[in-house]
C-alpha cells in the first residue's frame, strides 16, 4: 500500500556557493554549506542540520533519510546540479 503525499518523510533543503568577487569571470564554483530540515509542523532551530560540505550531505542522505522520503530544494535545478556532479565522479 503506497504512502499518502501527508504521511511520507518530508524534507526541504538547500545550498550555498562560493561565488566571486565578479561573478562575469568566474568559471567554476562549489558547495561551502548544506542543509537539511524535516517538514514538521512545529520545527525547532535544532531540527536543521548544516554541513560545510557536500560530501557530508550526501552521506546524511544516504545514511540518515528513510527511501521513500522526498526532499524538496530550495532551487531544485541549481542544487541538484551539484549532487549529480558529485555522485558521478564515483562512477
């Protein structure tokens, strides 16, 4: 029996890059911070979870999000970007 949208383990999230001074000229960027937060109805500053690098996001998701969860970006093309780049060095 498939989960109702309400009851699946809902999450958003969201990174920051570095960017330069004049962005005109620059050619490659990166992830300095990730976050991570579940959407519940009374959220607490503790229920978000920052990292300093992307490595780590990646492993929270693997490690600490339940399958059939859903995580929403905050500008999904952009962030998803940057994880698609990370998981295909691995391959």
């Amino acid at each position: 029996m498939k989960k109702q949208f309400s009851e699946r383990n809902l999450y958003v999230a969201d990174f920051e890059t570095v960017v330069d001074e004049d962005p005109t000229q620059q050619t490659e960027t990166e992830v300095w911070s990730a976050s991570i937060c579940p959407v519940i109805k009374r959220p607490e500053p503790n229920d978000v979870t920052v990292y300093n690098n992307i490595f780590e996001f990646i492993n929270h998701l693997e490690y600490n999000i339940e399958d059939d969860s859903i995580v929403f970006f905050h500008n999904e093309k952009f962030d998803i970007s940057f994880l698609l780049n990370e998981l295909n060095k691995d391959l």
